[in-house]
C-alpha cells in the first residue's frame, strides 16, 4: 500500500498544473500574552452605529470567570454563552440568526468567537449566514456562499484544531457533517494570546493538540501535497512535536502550541485532510462524538496508512498517560455502522487526497466497517 501511495504522490506532482486556487488568509493577526486586551481597540473602527451591535459567542466554561469581565461589550452588544459539550449544528447555527434579526434592527456590526474549535466554527457560521439567505444546511459543501459576512473576529482559547485561520465551518447537518467552505468563512481578524490557554484540562488539551497533529501527518502524506502545504506542516508537525514529546516549560508549551494549531490550519488550505478525519465525521454524525477525540479513536488504527505518524502518536499518548475510551462502537447495529460508513465515504476529496484518484479501489464499506468495529 506504501509503494502505492508513493507512486500516486509522484504522479499527482508530475500532473498538477494550473489554474491555482486562490484562497484567501486571515488579513490581521495579533499575538502575544495579554492581547486579549486589545479587543476593544480593534473591533471600534468596524462599530458602523449604536443600533449595529457586536456579537460574542463566548463558551460558557467561562461563565465565572474574570474573561466575561474584560469583554469589551457596549450598551447594545450581546454576550452568548454557548455550551462546547456537542458539536455545533446547522439548526443551532440558524437558531441564533434568527434571534439575532428579530432582536436588532440592523445587522451586527461584528461576530467574535471566543472559545475553541466549536465556537470559532459557530461564530464564522453565524457572520456568514446573517447576509445569507435560507438555512446554513444549505451552505454546506465548497464555495456556494453568494454574500459576503459580517465582519468578524476569531480568538481561540484552546489550540489544536486550526479553526481560528481556515476557510470551513464544520456543522453538523440533518444529513450529513460538513464544512462551510467559501472564501468568505475565514476570520477578518483573529486574537492568538496563549495566556487564555491556561487550565485547559489535560485530556482536552491532549485530543485538541492531536488534531493539529493528525492535520499535519494527513497534510504531509497526501497527494495533494505541494511546497506551500509542505512548509507549513512540517513546522506545525516540529512544533507538535516539541510540545508533546520534549521537556519545555508551560509557557513555551501554549506559544508553541498555538503556533502549531496556526501553521497546522494553513497546511491544509492548500491541500486536505485523510483518512483520520473522513472516519471521525462519521463518528460526531451518528454518536456526538466529539472531533478531537474522534480522530484519536480512528488514528490509533490507521498503521496500514500512516505507520511512522501512528507510531509516534502511540509515544505521546503513552508519555501523557492518555487512555482512550474502548468499545463504543461495540453494540451498533448495521443501520448504524451504514450510517457511518455513509457518512465517512462522502469525504471524497479528503479520500482523494489520501489514496488518490482510485481511492474507491481500496475503501470499500466492509474496509470502513473493519475499522470502526475495532473502535
């Protein structure tokens, strides 16, 4: 299967011309301990008037803390806290946009996720859907959103699953997982200050960190690979590797692995994700289970596919004495393992990028099934 996967690589370099895509990045960044505090500076230019109020989705671990304190929020603003316990959904999406529009005259003057992967997703699914027309469920796919979004501002508060810089809001759908992706969803701004990373439970910090990780061995093994994908993963994989598997202090611990969640996200902008990742949406569709650990449950079985990648994530699991849960696919039914299946084999370009055009050679229903009955 290796020797396989080498000769596709080779043959997609040798074929791959123009025309390019171009993708849009993140335009303004700000990083360092702290900058949370510049919040209000930043989002003042873009407040269009009183009645346009800025939005923040906030996740409701830090209902009691000092953050809810140092929100910059005005007189018209509104403060949501969400729970980040599921997975974000289309109809939790539409839910807020519409209350939103029913509470305000005018459209927010801002949206800004403060949180991890699940609100950053929400808060890029919220600004793009209150200038958009119909259900987010509609959007999901590649480039059909027509309008662009509201400003609007990223700030994670737990690094890993490079959400803060890429072009997709992944939701759960009454069908099927799947990103928002346009050239419209990436953050106008984002806020990277690795001081709001500080107690963040350890087993969170570990399955969140590992989707960064998994993102790059995905990145750096598909046939999608090109120089750009390939610099910022290799820093990304370097970084991952200092902060799980060296001896550094809790400092350099969240700068690094910021960094890593940052370069980790662009990896993939110009390339894909694998296996790992077309596995674990069928997972959150079907069980809620949540994406970083889902990737984790999937990886661990993956040697077939990326033997040195699961290899070293066996090493960092063992040095942070992680032990992931056994056996919840134990009692599934066929309907349900279908329903995964289903689920994951829609991932095409994910499975493109992993094995190539003739992908569907190799991953057939009884292949996914044997995967996920060791899960």
């Amino acid at each position: 299967m290796k020797q396989k996967k080498d000769l596709q690589l080779e043959q997609s370099k040798k074929s791959t011309k123009g025309p390019y895509r171009n993708f849009p990045m993140v335009p303004r960044v700000v990083f360092g301990p702290g900058s949370f505090d510049q919040l209000g500076e930043i989002i003042m230019p873009h407040r269009s008037s009183m009645n346009a109020p800025v939005i923040f989705l906030v996740d409701d671990v830090f209902r009691d803390s000092v953050l809810i304190e140092r929100i910059p929020a005005e007189v018209n603003d509104r403060v949501v806290l969400i729970s980040a316990d599921k997975e974000p959904k289309t109809a939790q999406v539409d839910a807020l946009v519409s209350q939103i529009k029913e509470d305000y005259t005018e459209l927010p003057s801002a949206v800004v996720g403060i949180g991890g992967g699940t609100l950053l997703d929400l808060a890029k699914a919220v600004a793009i859907m209150l200038n958009n027309e119909g259900s987010s469920a509609n959007y999901q796919g590649w480039d059909l959103v027509h309008n662009p979004a509201v400003y609007h501002v990223g700030i994670p508060t737990i690094s890993g699953t490079g959400a803060e810089v890429s072009r997709t809001t992944v939701l759960l759908g009454p069908e099927k997982k799947l990103g928002i992706n346009s050239d419209f969803t990436p953050f106008d701004q984002v806020v990277l200050d690795p001081d709001l990373l500080k107690g963040v439970p350890k087993e969170q910090w570990f399955y969140t960190g590992m989707d960064c990780y998994i993102h790059c061995i995905e990145s750096l093994n598909g046939t999608y690979l090109n120089a750009f994908s390939q610099s910022y993963g290799e820093k990304a994989l370097e970084l991952c590797e200092e902060v799980f598997l060296g001896d550094i202090s809790d400092s350099d611990s969240r700068d690094k692995l910021m960094m890593a969640s940052w370069h980790g996200g662009m990896s993939i902008a110009y390339s894909q994700v694998g296996v790992a990742h077309a596995m674990s949406y069928g997972l959150s569709y079907l069980l809620g289970t949540r994406h970083g650990i889902g990737n984790c449950l999937v990886f661990q079985h993956l040697g077939e596919f990326y033997p040195e990648g699961v290899v070293m994530f066996n090493k960092m699991m063992k040095k942070h004495g992680i032990k992931l849960p056994q056996g919840i696919c134990k009692n599934l039914t066929d309907d349900q393992f279908n329903t995964m299946i289903k689920v994951s084999i829609g991932m095409v370009p994910l499975w493109e990028n992993a094995l190539g055009k003739d992908w569907a050679k190799y991953i057939t229903p009884e292949k996914l099934r044997s995967i996920y009955e060791k899960i």
